[in-house]
C-alpha cells in the first residue's frame, strides 16, 4: 500500500472542470429524456380528456389565436436554427459571431414571451383562467382544456425562462474564454434543451391550437 | 504529513477534516454516508411512528392518540418511509459508496451534481418534516395522496407535495449519475457481462429513477395546482376524473417498489458468492432478470386499483403482468439458493440477513400475488393484509437488504469490525420481532380488519396484541444492531482490506478506501466471482 500517492488528491478538482464531452453530453440527453416524461404526463391528461370532451375542445380552441401561436411557432423554429449556427461558429472559432447569435435566440425568446403575455393578458381580460367564476359555468370539456392550456404552456413557458437564462450564462462563458473552440460542452448542452423548448411547443401548437 | 502517513496511511474519512470539508465534499464516499447518517436518522424517527401507532393499537378504543393523530402519523410514517428512506436508501447510500468502486471508478460520473442531488433530497427531506409542524395541521392522507381528499383536506397538504417533488428530483439526478457512470466510467477490460451483479441492480433501478419519477413530479404539480388553482383534473364537479390521479401515481409509484427492491436483490447478491466463496449461480439470468423487472414492473401500475372502477379487460391485463413479475423474481431466488448450494458457507451476519432476506421476500412475494389475482384482490383490498403484504416486501426486503449491506460492507467503509456475536443476536431479535409484528396482520387482514383505522372489533384482540408485542421485541433488535454498529465504528478492531474473503474490486483496496479509490485503475481481465478455489475451475 503506497503512502505518497494519497497525498495527490488535488488532481482530481483540476479534472472537474471540464467534464468529458461524451459523458456530459449523455448526462443532457437522460435530463432530456426525464423532461419529455414530465410532459408526458400532460400529455396523456390532454389525451385522456379530448376523448372524452372532443366537442367541447373543440370549442374552446376556438378561443386561442391561432396566428400568435403560428408566430410563436415560427420564431422558436428559427431561434432553434440560430442556436445551432452559434454551436457551429463556435466550433469554428468565431467568438463574436457565436454570440451574436445567441444574442439573437434569446431575442427572439424574448418575442415569444411577449406573444405569450398578449395571449395571456387575452384570457385574463375575458376571466378565462382556472377557478374564475366565467370558467366555472363553461362546460366541462372547456374547464379541462383551458387548465391544460394554462398549465401545459405555463410549465413550457418556464422552461423558455430557463432555456434563456442558461443562453445568458453561455454568453458569459464565451465572453471569459472558458466555453472555446475545443471545450463546448455546456455551449452544445445549452442548444439542446433549447432545442428541446422548441421541440416541445412543436407539440403543444397543433394540440391546443389547431383542433377546431 | 508525511510522518503521519506512514504510520497510518490516509483514507477518506481522514485526509480531510472539519464539517464543512464533509458539507462541501464531492466525494461520492463521504457523499454516501452522509445520506446514509440522514437517512438512519429519518428511519429511526419514523420506526418510532410506527412503534406508537401500534401502541395505540394494543387495545380496542382509543388509548394513547385521537383519531385525527392517528392518521397523522400513518401519513408522516409513509412519506417519511417511501420517499426519505426506501426510495433513495439503497442506491443512494450503498449506490454512492460502492458503485464507483465496484466498476473500478474513482468517482462518479458528474462529482458536483452528485452533492446537488444530496442537498436537493436533504431540502425536501426538511420541507417534509416542516409540512407536519408548520400553521394547520399535519398532512393527513396517507402517502398515496389520493383525491379528492388531498385536493380538500386542511391539512398542510402542498408542502408535503412539494416536499415529494423535490425528493422525487433529487432521485432522477442520481439516477442519471449511475446511468452514466456505468456507462462511461467502468475500468478498462471491465465488459458489461464482467461487470459485478450489485451494479447491474443499481443500473436497473437507475433507468426506472429516471423514467418514472418524473411522471409523479408532474402529478403531484397537477394536484398543487388542483389546490391553489383549481384546474379540476381530478375533481368530477369540474369534469375531471379522481381514478385519473391513480393511475398517474401508480404508473411512478409501481416501478417506486422496483426502485426499493432491485438494489437490495443487488446487495444479496453480492453477499451469496462471498459467503458462500463460489462463483454466483447464473450471473447472466440475474443480470437481466434485473431488467426484466424493471421493464415489466413499468406495466403493472393497474393492480393497486382494482377496485377503483376500471374494465374487466384492464384488471385482466394488469393481473397477468403482475404475475410475470413472479417470473423474474423467482429466477434470482433460485439463483441464490444455488449459489450457496455446495459452496463452503460461513454463516456470518452479512448471509444471515441475506438468507432472511430470501425468506421474507418469498413471503411477501407469495402474498403479492394473492393481491395481483383479481378475485383474492378484491377480498383482501385496504385491509391489513396489505399492509403486511408490502411490510414484507419493503421491511423485510428492502429493509433486510440495508442490514445485509452495512454489515457486508461495514468493515470497507469504517476500516473496522463490529462485533459478530451481537450482530448475530441483534439479526435474531429483530428477525423474531419482525415475523411476529406482520405476520398476523395476513389472518386479521383476511379476517376483515381494515388498514389506516386507529380502532379494531375486539375480536381481533389477540392479533393485535401479538403484533404490538412484535413491534416492541423488533425495536429492541433495532437498537441492539444499530448500537453494536455505531460502538464499533469507533471502537472495533481494525479490519484487513478483505475480512470475508471477497473477490470483487473493493475488496482490493485498502480498508477504509484512501480519497481516490485506486492508485491506479485496474485493468479488469476476468469476471467478477473467480474465486481461488476448485469451484472456479
């Protein structure tokens, strides 16, 4: 049993810091996966209750705007291209134009949350939200859809939220040097879930919004 | 330092000192005992709840707690069980220590999240204990949560949700570390078919981690939001659908068991072979019998409503899955019971919590499938037949299982010995008690006597008494083991780095194991149950 060796325990803190791509990267898709199962149980209320409901769904999907949700479809389709073209460019060395592009996704999550508040401040104004007496007397079918509604996009608009801030760290990073062109992985991680963010409102648009 | 050393070589325990070096420590050996400190502290706690509650049922009528206590304490007794002790227990205790070492690691994948994961599950283990004593009154609705009761009740209800949520996340990202780490981190030469069999288990139980928790998290988000918002998912004057939330709960809750079970069949399994010194039975079979359960146990959540409304069809469907759980289940017994069949066996503490661990587990799997057959299921259903039924399974298995791996692994972990002789009079105490407490809970539960009531027929007096008696006799054991244990941590002789002659990887390294496991990381050429005796050849 050698004696010497167990003093050499700092090496391990000076490999921390960067975590190995692969294994990171593995960890982002398990996250990813537990977050689609988290919807997942949304999703199958949506389903349970549409075929119970079909008509009043479709009803109350007559509510929803169903331009504001195409343009909030639109734009994080695009903020999902910008967020990749950033990864590429970082890839490549080109700092300045990696951030700006990540400047732009977050931009354009901005938009959407804007979107989003319309729509909201929308229902509000008509007392269409969960527990208001308006709701109470709808049908049923149109209680059940307007709670999703309401909790489904509210857990997505969450993660829009933190989508955008871990982008806001990203800046940072590469601003300081510390996300460069060998070391990306929390750059590609952020992608990512950002692309997860998109992939689940790719969902969410036609279930909500186009089943009149 | 360096004269210090060379007397006494540094381990883990010692190469830093002070609390915050613990508080602060990634590494997952310190990590995993101070979940273990944490989780012996919430299992006494909630041992001594239960011990109460029998207390009170000693006699018919009220003796020592109202009604409304009563179920306070049922309530307190199951969240603090499920979700602070069972469900971590093994795989974040014996998981953190073990599993890095077993693969030849000298971490786990991701350090940091592991100590995030540690204090996620010590806030929500906190948030718990405030949702009994904050303004109202403690939760009480049982573990379960049901609705629409828990979507009503005055109680402190969404604290003790949110207290499951966090507890609930804290166990994805474990689980997600074990995914990975096994994945990416095994010692070169180490396959997955040489990879030891308490890994296997934890890999199992990490994928159901993974994918079932988050669909309790979601629900139990949908059942706050019920409370505050009043979305009406599950409350029929709204249009929701009160059977909904239990399939939601049971579609995590079912795997949950496979998450408290797996990992203690891991442990026996590691205890089999040592003790036997024989290679163990079928390595391959136990290996994906593992998965198998936990594949299988994804479909079965329908058994715990067969009563609750649902087609012939469904309950039809849900009752031959569950007996296919049989299936896997019994291939490992078997295996166990070959492993040592013809092997040179030396029946110290470690093997005899493991062979109890068999007998009671058969029973409780015996009895699982009384409960998964409709007809039986419907006779017995929220009767104290249950409640013994699963006692078996999670006490008996899960609980037995822990005993086995601390006193497996005791002497890796301290570098010392307890003593053999209270370990074994400890292990009887504790088996007579515990036989004793639940096994008339089976003939009163037949007999008609319902679960979660404070107060019984006289005509099951007896029963009752019996099975206080037990409670009391399976505290005394509880203490004699736990005492022998905390007293010789310090105290005991000092263990060689193999005292049972084991073969796979941690018995390698020294006793306690030095900070980064390995000086070296082995290169792995062979299985992990060659033992240097004919049986191998």
């Amino acid at each position: 049993m050698s004696t010497t060796e167990h003093n050499s325990h700092n090496a391990h803190s000076e490999h921390s810091e960067y975590i190995d791509s692969d294994t990171g990267k593995m960890g982002m898709w398990l996250f990813l996966f537990t977050e689609i199962f988290l919807f997942g149980g949304l999703f199958i209320v949506y389903a349970v209750m549409r075929s119970k409901y079909g008509e009043d769904f479709h009803q109350a999907a007559l509510e929803l705007n169903a331009f504001i949700g195409a343009t909030n479809t639109v734009v994080l389709l695009v903020s999902s291209m910008t967020v990749a073209m950033s990864l590429t460019a970082i890839q490549k060395d080109q700092k300045n134009l990696a951030i700006g592009l990540i400047f732009f996704t977050i931009l354009l999550a901005g938009v959407f949350l804007v979107n989003k508040y319309f729509e909201y401040g929308h229902k509000f104004s008509l007392n269409l939200y969960p527990g208001s007496d308006v709701m109470r007397n709808l049908p049923h079918g149109e209680i059940m859809f307007f709670g999703l509604y309401f909790l489904m996009t509210g857990l997505h608009l969450f993660h829009v939220v933190v989508g955008g801030i871990l982008l806001t760290i990203i800046i940072f990073k590469i601003k300081s040097g510390r996300i460069n062109k060998e070391h990306f992985l929390l750059h590609e991680n952020g992608a990512l879930y950002w692309h997860l963010v998109d992939l689940i409102w790719i969902f969410l648009f036609p279930l909500l919004y186009l089943i009149t | 330092m360096n004269n210090q050393t060379s007397t006494a070589p540094l381990n883990y325990l010692n190469h830093q000192t002070g609390l915050w070096s613990w508080l602060s420590s990634s590494d997952h050996k310190r990590i995993g005992l101070l979940y273990f400190y944490c989780i012996v502290t919430f299992f006494l706690s909630a041992a001594v709840l239960g011990l109460l509650m029998k207390i009170e049922k000693v006699a018919p009528g009220q003796t020592i707690m109202t009604a409304q206590t009563y179920n306070a304490m049922f309530t307190l007794h199951g969240i603090i069980m499920i979700f602070i002790v069972v469900i971590p227990g093994l795989a974040a205790v014996f998981g953190n220590l073990m599993l890095p070492i077993m693969i030849g690691a000298k971490d786990v994948a991701f350090p940091k999240l592991n100590l995030f994961s540690f204090y996620l599950f010590f806030g929500g283990a906190c948030l718990a204990l405030y949702s009994q004593f904050a303004n109202g009154h403690a939760p009480d609705t049982g573990w379960t949560f049901y609705v629409p009761y828990s979507a009503e009740a005055s109680s402190n209800v969404v604290l003790a949700l949110t207290a499951a949520f966090t507890l609930g996340f804290a166990s994805i990202l474990t689980g997600l570390n074990f995914i990975v780490t096994i994945h990416t981190m095994r010692a070169p030469g180490m396959t997955w078919f040489r990879m030891p069999l308490f890994p296997w288990s934890l890999y199992a139980t990490a994928w159901i981690q993974l994918l079932a928790t988050p669909v309790v998290g979601i629900t139990l988000l949908m059942v706050i939001a019920e409370r505050t918002l009043h979305v009406g998912f599950f409350d029929p004057k709204l249009g929701g659908d009160p059977v909904l939330y239990q399939h939601l709960f049971w579609i995590y809750s079912h795997p949950a068991v496979y998450v408290m079970i797996l990992p203690a069949m891991g442990v026996v399994t590691e205890i089999f072979p040592t003790f036997s010194q024989k290679p163990v039975f079928g390595y391959v079979p136990i290996a994906l019998s593992s998965l198998a359960i936990a594949l299988v146990g994804y479909f079965v959540w329908g058994h715990h409503m067969f009563t609750s409304g649902m087609s012939y069809e469904s309950r039809w469907f849900f009752s031959l899955l569950t007996f296919l759980v049989a299936i896997p289940s019994a291939i490992k017994v078997f295996n166990w019971l070959s492993t040592m069949y013809g092997g040179s066996v030396d029946l110290q503490p470690p093997l005899l919590y493991a062979i109890s661990f068999i007998f009671l587990f058969t029973i409780g799997g015996f009895t699982g499938l009384t409960l998964g057959a409709v007809a039986t299921d419907i006779q017995v259903h929220n009767t104290d037949f249950v409640v013994a039924h699963f006692h078996y399974i999670i006490f008996g298995g899960m609980g037995f299982g822990f005993f086995a791996a601390i006193h497996y692994w005791f002497p890796k972990i301290y570098g010392r010995l307890y003593h053999i002789r209270w370990a074994n009079i400890g292990w009887g105490i504790l088996f007579t008690g515990f036989n004793l407490l639940y096994f008339p809970m089976f003939i009163m539960g037949i007999q008609g006597m319902p679960r979660r009531y404070y107060d019984y027929d006289p005509k099951f007096q007896l029963g009752q008494t019996i099975s206080t008696i037990g409670a009391v006799i399976l505290f005394i054991g509880l203490i004699t083991m736990i005492s022998n244990l905390i007293y010789h941590a310090k105290k005991g002789a000092l263990a060689p780095a193999n005292p049972w002659h084991g073969v796979t990887l941690e018995w390698q390294i020294p006793s306690p194991p030095p900070h980064e496991n390995f000086d070296e990381i082995p290169v792995i050429t062979k299985g992990p149950y060659v033992f240097d005796n004919p049986y191998t050849k």
